[in-house]
C-alpha cells in the first residue's frame, strides 16, 4: 500500500466533491439545522400553551383568577367558551393544553370563607406539559387565595390554607404514562423515514439502470410513472404501521378508540404525500448517494418539529412556520386525535386537508422539474 496512490486518489475525490454544491450546501446547512432546532425546540419548558375557559361566574374574582393565570409564560391570553361541551371540544379537536371550568358560585363562597373548586381539564396525551402546566395552575391559584381576596376573609382563615381549590382531571391518559402520547404518533415517525427514503431512490435507480428512458418512451404520461412508482410502496408502509399498532397494542395496552378505516385512510394521504416528496427530492438528486443524503437531510427535521417529543407550542416563530410546512406534524396530530381521542372525521379534517394539498403540490412539483432536466 503506498502513500502516492492513496494521495492521488484523496486528490481526484477532493476535486469531485468540490464541484458537487449541492452536498457541500446540504452539508454545512446540517449542523445549522441541529443547533437551531435541538436549541430551540426540544425544550422540557411550556410557554404559550392554549387554553380555554368557562367562567359560570361572571364576577370580578373569577375575571382576576383568569387574569392572574394568562400572566403566567406558559400560557397564552385565553379562549372563553360558553358551555363545557365547547370545552371538551376544544381538547378534542385542536388539541388544546388546558380547559379550565369556574362554577357559578365561585365568588360567593370565597366571600363566606368556603373553598371553591374549579375544575381543571387537562390533555394528558401530552404528559409532560399536562403536568408542569397544572403545577404552575396550583402555584397562580394558591397566590390568588393569599393575595386577591379581602382582608376580612384572610384575617379570619390561616394564610398557609389555599381557598381556590382545585379538581384536576387528566384526559386521554388519565395514568399519566409518558410513552402513551409517544407511541400512539410514533408511526409518522416511522412511515416518514420509510416512505421518503423509498421514494427517494425510486427514480434515481431507474436513471441509473438506463430503464427511466425506457418508461419515457410509453405512452405513459410523467406523473402516471411516478404514482406507479411510489404506489407499490404504499403496501410496505401499510405493514409497517399494521406492525406498530398492533406492538402499541400488545406490549402497551394503547387500542386504537376511533375508526381503524378513518386510520388507515389518514395513513394512506400521508404516505402518498411523503413520498411524492421523496419523487421531488430524487428528480434533483444526479445518483443514490445524493438521494439518499436529501432524503435524511428533509427526514431530520420532519422527525423533531413534528410536536411528538415537545408541544408545537413551545416553538419559536422560525421552527412553527417550518413544523407546518411537514406532512409529519399533521399525521401526527391526526394518530393521537384518533387513537387516544377516538376523534372522528370533522375533527382530523384540516389535517386531511393539508395532506391531499401537499401531495399534489409534490407531484406537480416532481414532475415540472424531471420534465425541465429532460428538456
């Protein structure tokens, strides 16, 4: 082995990569990407949670109770609602934090020296949040007992006794365990890397065995080869969740509480969407190698920012408009709804929306660049 042949080789790699700026770019881009999004987004913190209220009050220390709660950071000016089906509706269907319930004689036994329990509505899909959120609720309620009621009511109870009394009750995981949230979205995940790395080299290979000219030459239109392509995948993504679903099931107890077909044809708009996507990425990619760095380098991101691991509201303005530009936050969102929640059709409808839009906007996009390069 000689030193001379080694350099000479090092040497002609050297000068191919120099001329490849596409994976120089998407190489130093990549360390960026992790320190924005690893800095900014995985963060055990809760700011700016949504949250609703339903005040039966109506009286000036229940509006300084709400007052006293939005000033906390980790959540958000509040919704009112007018009745708790509304409040239930919200943890459904947008995946709210918090829903909290005042009774309609709150202020009049505070003024009596009674404790008032309010309820608190909390969505433990999200555990971790769901938990420092009511710590921090019980933290504002017992300042609200010491500080915003009348003098004549504290002199005559003990200050270390909070009257604002709280009834928490946890929706959707009502044990608390941290991997119910986590499994029951696991699978875009999973279906994310599986599809899009599929899909990725689907085309490439073909250019690379000389058989995509082949293709061209039928009287099949571009985008018909495409779905060809990417259609036989959808079987190998089905399997795959089929797998994590029933792993969910027998190792962890999570079944699925809405429809199975409503499932299953949420899944199927996000795989085709996704790898569509992965079609894109390989019309650009010159050979497998370059595919499959474009594949990962759009994988990492779609893995973090997703809301699985941290609540999409804890984001900062960059990293949420990037987590609502990935299929993956919105099959996300549509698992939990459906397989804690027992969500419906009207409730995973935005989600589906956007799916069906980015699946078509992809191919569309696949097909006006294959069909640039190949003048």
């Amino acid at each position: 082995m000689r030193l001379r042949n080694i350099l000479a080789v090092t040497r002609k790699e050297a000068r191919v990569a120099r001329h490849d700026h596409g994976l120089l770019a998407a190489i130093l881009i990549q360390p960026i990407l992790y320190l924005l999004l690893f800095g900014l987004a995985i963060t055990n913190e809760v700011t700016n949670a949504e949250w609703v209220v339903y005040d039966q009050s109506h009286t000036d220390l229940s509006r300084r109770l709400v007052h006293d709660l939005a000033s906390l950071t980790a959540l958000r000016e509040p919704r009112y609602v007018r009745n708790e089906d509304e409040v239930v509706d919200f943890l459904r269907r947008h995946d709210g934090l918090v829903g909290i319930i005042i009774p309609w004689n709150f202020d009049e036994k505070l003024r009596r020296g009674q404790e008032s329990p309010i309820q608190v509505l909390l969505n433990g899909a999200q555990t971790g949040s769901a938990l420092r959120l009511a710590n921090y609720i019980n933290q504002a309620s017992a300042a609200f007992s010491l500080t915003e009621l009348p003098t004549r009511d504290r002199a005559e109870q003990r200050i270390s006794t909070p009257r604002v009394t709280l009834e928490k009750r946890y929706w959707y995981n009502p044990r608390l365990q941290d991997r119910i949230g986590l499994l029951a979205a696991m699978p875009s995940n999973l279906l994310t890397q599986v599809c899009l790395m599929l899909a990725a080299v689907a085309l490439v290979l073909e250019r690379e065995r000389g058989t995509f000219e082949q293709l061209l030459a039928t009287p099949l239109s571009l985008a018909e080869i495409m779905l060809g392509k990417i259609l036989p995948y959808v079987g190998v993504g089905f399997i795959a969740l089929t797998m994590m679903m029933t792993g969910n099931y027998l190792l962890y107890g999570i079944a699925v509480k809405g429809s199975l077909v409503l499932l299953y044809g949420v899944a199927l708009v996000f795989m085709l969407a996704t790898m569509s996507f992965g079609i894109f990425l390989s019309s650009w990619a010159r050979n497998v190698q370059q595919a499959i760095f474009l594949g990962f380098f759009v994988m990492f991101p779609s893995v973090i920012v997703t809301g699985i691991l941290v609540p999409t509201d804890n984001y900062p303005a960059f990293v949420s408009f990037l987590s609502h530009c990935l299929p993956a936050r919105y099959f996300a969102h549509a698992l939990r709804a459906i397989t804690l929640k027992g969500a419906g059709l009207a409730e995973v409808s935005t989600d589906l929306l956007f799916l069906s839009g980015f699946f078509v906007i992809s191919l569309a996009a696949a097909v006006r660049v294959t069909k640039a390069k190949l003048g």
